[in-house]
C-alpha cells in the first residue's frame, strides 16, 4: 500500500524521537477498511532495531481486565492473579519490560484495535507514556475514532498523552488509489479508476478486496459495481468455491473472534480433515493471515471486515453448532460461557443459574468486570421477567465497582424505572458517591422504605444497610444514627466482600466516637504488632489501624502500617481507595519530618483520585504546602476543603483541617489572622467544632488548644489539653506537648516565669518524634528565655530550633528566627533549599535518592521506569551542580532543607 508523505514523516519522526530518548505515542485513527492495520505493520518493518512488542484489542462481549497488559507480556511477579487490579501499579509490568528490553536497543509498543482493548489495559498504557521521560520508547496506537461508545480511558489515553502525532485515515486519494490499480493493470483508464475509487469510498480494504476477486478489466466493465455492503454476500459466494474442509477453517476462525489461533484448534473446532491443505488455500486467497511465516504460526482472518462478513455467512445452525463445539474446548471458564450464550437461540434458565453462579464466584474473587458481564447474560437468558431484571442490575452493580462508570451512566434510565427499589437504589447511591456527593447519596439510600427493605434478599440488603451508614459518615451525619444499621447488618448471614473494608470502618469510627474500649482493642491488637505479619486477606484491618495511627498522630506506627498497605496495593491486594492510604501515609511522613517523602507520597496520592480529590485528601494537602511557606498554595486548598467540609463535615477530615489550618497560621505568622483563627473555624464548622467526641486522638485537640490561646480563650484552652492528655494509647509526644501548649497559654496570660518553667519541662520531656513541632517549641523556649535576659539559653534554643527547621525545610520558620529575643541572634544562617530549581518529579527523584534507594526501587515507588530515573538524575545533577549521588547526598545533607528525606 502507498502511504501520504506526510504520513511517513510523522512515522520517520516519531521513530527517530524515540531512539534518541524521547518517549513517544503515535496515534493512528480511522473507520474500518481505512489501512490502519497495514499502516501499522508498515511501521514495524520501518522501526530497525527495536524491540517490537504486539497486542489487539479483541472484539467481545466480555473484555478480561489486563487482557491487552498480557499479550504484550507483562506480569507482576508479587501478584496472586498475575497482574494487579490497580492500572498505575499493573503499568509497572509494563514498566519492567522496557527496562529489561531496553538495553538491546529501543522498544515499539503496538496496539491494533485499541477501541476493543480493555479499559484497565488502557489506563496502563496511559500511566506508562505519561510519566515516561528519557525512554527510548515508541507507543503506537491503532484504532477506530472516537464515538459514543468510547471509554474515558481511551479519550485520555488518544487525547492527553504528553507527546505524540495522530495520523487520521480518511481513505485513498485518488492518486494512490491510481497507484493501486495501475500495479495491477498498467493500462487502466484514469475514469475508470475515479469510478471505482469513489465507489470504494477510499477503502483500501474494499478496493484491495474488489480488485483481487474481479480484477480490474471485469470491474471497468460491470454496468453496476459490487457494493461494499454486500461483502457479506460475496464471501459466501466466494467460499461456497472452497472444499468443506476450507470452509470449515474460516468458519471456525470467524466464530473464535478476531483474534490469533492455532492451527489445530481451528481444525478441532471446525472439524476439518485437511487443516495443513485448507490452511494453504486460506492464505494464498488472502482470507486467513499468519502471524509469523513459518506453518505453526497462529492464524486469523485478514481484517475485522472480513472475519464479521464470514461470520455473517455462516448458516444460523452451522454457527450455533461451532460455538457450542468452541464452548468445549475452552481453555477457561469465561470463555466456554461466552460461546454457549452466543449458541442460545431461547431463554435458558439452567445455563443463566450457572452464569449467575460464575459470576457470583467472580465477584467474591474480586474480578468486578467479569462478575458484571456474567450477571447481564443470565438475565439476558432468563425466562422470568423479575429474574431477568434483578440479574441486569446486579451485573451494573459490579460495572460501577470495576469502575466501568461511562457505561453505568448511560444505563440509569432503566435503572431507575426498575421495580427492583433496593438494587436500584444502591446503584444510583453508588454512582452519586463515585463524585464524592455522599450526602445525596445518603438521600437516595434512605428513600428505600422499610417495606421495600424488608423484602429485599440478604445479599442486597446488608450492601445497602453498609452504604448507608458509610454515606452517613462521608456526609458528617450523627454516627449514633447509624449504629442501627451495623447491628442489622451484622446478623445478615451473606456480607459482601466487596463492602467489608467499609464496614470495618464504619464500625471502628462508631466504636472510637462512643470511647469503646472493645473497638479500640479490635482497631489495635487483633492484627499482629508488625505490619508485614498480617495476613493479605486482612489487610483492609491494617490499613484501617495505619489511618487511626495517622489520625491519632502516631507516626511512626501509622508509616510503619500503611508503607505495608501501600506496597500490597502496587502488587496487586486491594485498591488505593481514591488515595486515601497513600495521602494518610504523606501526613505521617510529615508529621515524622520526612517533608519531601510526604511530597512523593501526596503526588501519588492525586493519581489514584477517581473524579474529585477525597476529603482526606484536601484536608491534609494545606499542611504540606503551608510548612514550605507556599501559602498561596495552601490558602488554595484550604479554602477548596472547607467548601466540600461545610457541606460533609466528616469528622476525620475535619480534624485533619483543623490540624492544616493551624499548621499555616502558625507558619503564616499573622497575629491577627492567628487571633481569628477559632472564630474562622467556628464559623465553617459551627460550635461541633469545639467538642471532642470520644477517642479522636490527641493531635487534633492540641492544635485547637493553639487556636483557643491564639483567640484569648485560656480557660477553653487548658480544657481542650486536659482532654487531649485523656485520649488512649497516647504517642510519646503528649510527655511533652500539654507542657508546651501551657507554656504558650501561660505567656499570652502574662505569666512568663510560669510560661519558661513550662517550656523547660517541655524541653527537657523531648522525644524523638514530631520534629516541627520540637522546633516550635525551642522558638517559643528562645522567646520567653530573651525576655528574660537569658540570652545563653535563648541562644541555644534558637540554634537548636534552626537546625530542626533546616533539616525539615520550614522555610517561613526559618525566616521568623532572627526576628526572636532581639539581642539573642542565632548564629546559624537560614540556608538555600538545594533542591530548589527542581520540578516536582525531579525533586521526587531526588529524595528518594538520598535516602538510599536503588534505581529499580524508585521506579517502582514512582511509577516509572529506570531509564526515566536516570533521564531525571542527569538532569538532578545538572541543575544542583553535583556528578554523583554522594555529592547530592553531601549538598542536601550538608545543612540546607531537605535533610531527613
């Protein structure tokens, strides 16, 4: 085939971009017929050198998730099922495999028919282009254009890669449909040529098509030319030419899909005597291609268009009669239910129980996708109209759990005219909470009457009863409210796996809100103390202990369990859950002063958010950016999370709030703002604000106290510290903290002989964790030790205070000591963050260089591959001035922010 040149100037330069390091994607889209299979295999022949890797999309009912991620070879060794079940860990196979490739020269990722891939797949490649830098890495992406039925995995994945043309075929020109015909017969006439170009409607495959079954002279002489519509016809025509055993080759090949298969299969399949002879005669007339030249090689019908025209061809009974034959030879499960239900021809009650059987065991397993797919064709087959109905509903409520929103959405109309009011409601509850609206939700839920509940089935009754009370709590609502719902739910006798991880939580934030010691007892001990001992099927218990520790402000114990969490999720045991671990991980990394590990860890965070960024999310995004003095920044975010929180006051992320907005007052150093701060949080919160519900932790409670001593309020102040020395399992700080927070009191009373016997006890009760916060109270020590003429040990506090907030990088900390105890100047300087003209993926880089990891540890932590490693540590050494990791090490350690990460 004759490509445009500048199709092939784009191809050259994509090519050459991507030997020279450049990740690149090239997009080829365009309608059936339109050359984008030749055009990509044009682009393997011209891409010498590279390490060609190979997938299609397949066009079935059921699309296995990372379906596409296996063809091209990827596997995640630590993963029970092969790959994980979350895209932007499973693209770290992907990832792995570039690197190991990479050394023997460039890679070039193909994929044909990306509109039949899966949408998991998909969201893969998308991760893997989008934070590749420095790979010698070429994706080339084949496919139909965009239409209604198109994912928004595939739009992002077509439309916002960072690099990368999109050739869009539009068919021959003229010229090169002249070109065509003239190969084939030199003294065509060019209106002849015109003719059958525009009857082809510039289809390569058509005219190819037309001219190998006719040749040129009989087209140029037909008064009506062959239609393209009635390829169909035509095929049959055409094999009705062939002996049954060819027949019977095509037809096996058309009915197991568009897709590679072996010789022998077809040969089972189609019951055929002669497969080598068929097999021969298929190739040489152009239905069936091989893969490779050699005879083993899988085969497949020429084009999509083709194997849909054989399809077609094939008598209704002679195609029923190769499914079911296809059913028994199936190498899995899905695949033989997949040809039974394409050889129904009526409703079938026994093979719709056994679907309905598979998919509850999919479901169990966690395989949402597969489980929705296996619930819609029972009903599909069902006989009872009821039955039909509450199958298809149970198939969408697996769609929205494998996230496969784009089509729940479109399905809602029916849903909601559904009798069925319970799954009807947990459906259109469960999409509304996809935005995070948890308060509509909670509506919708609770508009199911008692009736209507009642007469539910267990299953749907106890998901309900869990995603009401989980709504409830995302919505801030009176957690006694739901303590009905969790007693109800716990005697139904089948819970849903898939809403364990919610009801454990629910009840853990009921039991600590009500100060249960059992409900302690079960969030602290009935896991083991190591995190790595528990058990995978309980990792859902650790996350929720590592968030209660992050809560609580045990960070130590809180980076210890949820580090654990995190890793299971990148290979392949659960789900970040919109982020939430991985932001509740940046807070504790915070708290423990490793700033630029929290920073990695947030970005993480933000990429596994599914719509809008969780509440726990914004309400721990402010801290990070106010320590470094970006208050801009942090204003931002506080501003975003009080908006989501007035409407939702969840009490979690509420705290949290309080605990950011705090934090950038205090850096912020505006002693009005300062003053305002517990009337501003009043005024977002109400007077709840002040109230301390049970074991919430003390870290909360402290920097409330703060704001009450900022705001006059000494007496609310002494009150919230008394509370907060109450709260169990007390982190080793509170030995020291309620001794700060009275010395800060004592001082704005006026007390500052009391206020300086405060600060010594806190000073001398130091432990090691909570560094910031050390620093603070050594700057408060330095102030109340100036003011009274201690200049030595105001000195020592200042020079003391300086090296904490220089090691952690708080820079607007730094910047407010020379301002302290006049006189008692500290005489160490504020220091140059030497990280400081890095963007945000090389300053990521960088610390986790530093802190001692490998390259292939960081890729993983990152999400990249080696190769974009080493693209970002060229560029880390040129923009700081370093030739060697020792050397960042030594700058960065050297006494400039940074240190500790």
């Amino acid at each position: 085939m004759l490509w445009q040149v500048e199709q092939v100037s784009a191809i050259s330069a994509a090519l050459e971009a991507a030997r020279g390091g450049q990740p690149t994607v090239l997009s080829v889209l365009g309608q059936p017929g339109m050359g984008k299979t030749s055009l990509l295999r044009e682009i393997a022949t011209r891409a010498s050198g590279f390490n060609v890797l190979e997938a299609e999309g397949r066009d079935s009912a059921y699309r296995e998730p990372f379906d596409l991620l296996r063809q091209l070879g990827a596997r995640d060794e630590h993963s029970g099922s092969g790959i994980s079940r979350d895209p932007l860990a499973a693209a770290q196979g992907l990832r792995d495999l570039v690197d190991a490739l990479s050394p023997a020269g460039p890679v070039l990722i193909l994929v044909d028919d990306l509109q039949w891939a899966d949408r998991e797949s998909v969201e893969s490649l998308y991760w893997l282009v989008h934070r590749a830098h420095g790979d010698r890495l070429l994706v080339v992406l084949g496919s139909r254009p965009e239409s209604p039925g198109s994912t928004g995995a595939w739009r992002r994945l077509i439309h916002h890669s960072p690099r990368g043309p999109v050739l869009s075929l539009t068919g021959l020109s003229f010229e090169q449909a002249t070109a065509a015909v003239l190969a084939a017969d030199p003294g065509a006439e060019p209106d002849a040529v015109r003719r059958l170009w525009d009857h082809c409607a510039r289809s390569p495959f058509h005219l190819d098509s037309l001219l190998r079954q006719y040749g040129f002279a009989e087209l140029a002489g037909m008064r009506s030319l062959p239609a393209p519509s009635e390829l169909a016809a035509r095929t049959k025509a055409e094999l009705s030419r062939y002996a049954p055993d060819v027949v019977g080759l095509v037809h096996a090949s058309a009915v197991l899909g568009y897709s590679w298969q072996a010789l022998p299969r077809l040969a089972s399949v189609g019951q055929v005597d002669d497969p080598a002879g068929a097999r021969e005669a298929l190739v040489e007339a152009g239905l069936l291609v091989a893969r490779m030249p050699d005879t083993a090689s899988p085969l497949r019908t020429s084009h999509a268009l083709a194997r849909a025209a054989v399809y077609q061809s094939i008598p209704y009974a002679r195609r029923r009669q190769l499914h079911l034959r296809a059913a028994e030879q199936a190498g899995n499960v899905m695949e033989s239910l997949e040809h039974r239900v394409a050889a129904a021809d009526h409703y079938d009650d026994a093979l719709a129980a056994e679907l309905e059987q598979a998919a509850q065991t999919a479901h169990a397993a966690g395989d949402f996708r597969q489980a929705g797919q296996m619930f819609r064709w029972a009903s599909e087959l069902s006989n009872d109209a009821a039955l039909r109905n509450r199958r298809w509903l149970d198939g969408v409520i697996d769609m929205i759990l494998a996230r496969d929103v784009a089509w729940v959405r479109q399905q809602l109309p029916a849903v909601k005219s559904a009798p069925d009011r319970a799954r009807g409601a947990v459906i259109q509850g469960l999409m509304i909470g996809v935005e995070k609206r948890w308060l509509d939700a909670w509506a919708v839920y609770t508009s199911v009457s008692g009736a209507a509940l009642d007469q539910a089935d267990p299953f749907t009754r106890y998901r309900l009863l869990i995603l009401t009370a989980w709504s409830m709590i995302c919505a801030g609502r009176d957690l006694e409210e739901l303590a009905p719902l969790l007693t109800r739910a716990a005697n139904e006798l089948t819970p849903d796996r898939a809403l364990v991880g919610n009801e454990v939580f629910a009840r853990g934030m009921l039991g600590l809100r009500r100060s249960d010691a059992a409900a302690l007892d079960e969030t602290v001990n009935s896991i083991p103390a190591r995190s790595s001992d528990t058990p995978l099927q309980l990792t859902y218990k650790l996350a929720w202990r590592g968030s209660v520790h992050a809560f609580w402000g045990n960070a130590s114990a809180s980076e210890a369990d949820l580090a654990e969490v995190t890793t299971r999720i990148r290979t392949g045991v659960g789900d970040n859950s919109d982020g939430i671990y991985s932001g509740l991980l940046a807070f504790a990394r915070w708290l423990n002063g490793s700033w630029n590990l929290a920073d990695v860890e947030m970005r993480v965070a933000l990429d596994h958010v599914v719509g809008q960024p969780h509440p726990m999310l914004r309400a721990i995004e402010p801290v990070l950016h106010a320590g470094r003095g970006d208050f801009g920044q942090a204003d931002k975010k506080l501003h975003e999370a009080a908006d989501v929180l007035q409407v939702m006051p969840w009490r979690e992320p509420v705290h949290l709030y309080v605990i950011s907005y705090v934090a950038r007052l205090h850096a912020g150093a505006d002693p009005a703002a300062q003053k305002m701060g517990l009337q501003q949080l009043r005024t977002v919160f109400g007077d709840s604000i002040l109230m301390v519900p049970g074991f919430t932790g003390a870290l909360w409670i402290f920097h409330l106290a703060i704001a009450a001593i900022w705001a006059g309020d000494l007496d609310r102040a002494e009150g919230l510290t008394r509370q907060s020395e109450r709260q169990p399992h007390s982190p080793r700080w509170m030995q020291w903290v309620p001794a700060w927070v009275r010395g800060l009191a004592a001082e704005s009373a006026g007390a500052t002989g009391q206020a300086r016997l405060h600060l010594d006890a806190a000073v001398a009760g130091f432990t090691d964790d909570l560094p910031l916060y050390r620093a603070h109270v050594l700057a408060d020590h330095a102030r109340v030790a100036a003011l009274q003429h201690d200049d030595p040990a105001a000195r020592r506090s200042l020079d003391a205070a300086s090296q904490l907030y220089r090691v952690l990088g708080a820079v607007p900390h730094l910047a407010r000591l020379n301002e302290i105890a006049g006189s008692a100047q500290s005489g160490s300087p504020a220091g140059v963050d030497a990280l400081s003209a890095l963007s945000d993926r090389e300053r990521d880089v960088a610390t986790l260089l530093v802190s001692g990891l490998s390259y292939a540890q960081i890729a993983r932590d990152l999400y990249v591959t080696r190769a974009t490693i080493g693209f970002h540590t060229g560029r880390i050494y040129a923009k700081t001035g370093v030739t060697s990791r020792a050397e960042l090490i030594d700058l960065v350690r050297g006494g400039v922010p940074g240190a500790r990460n």
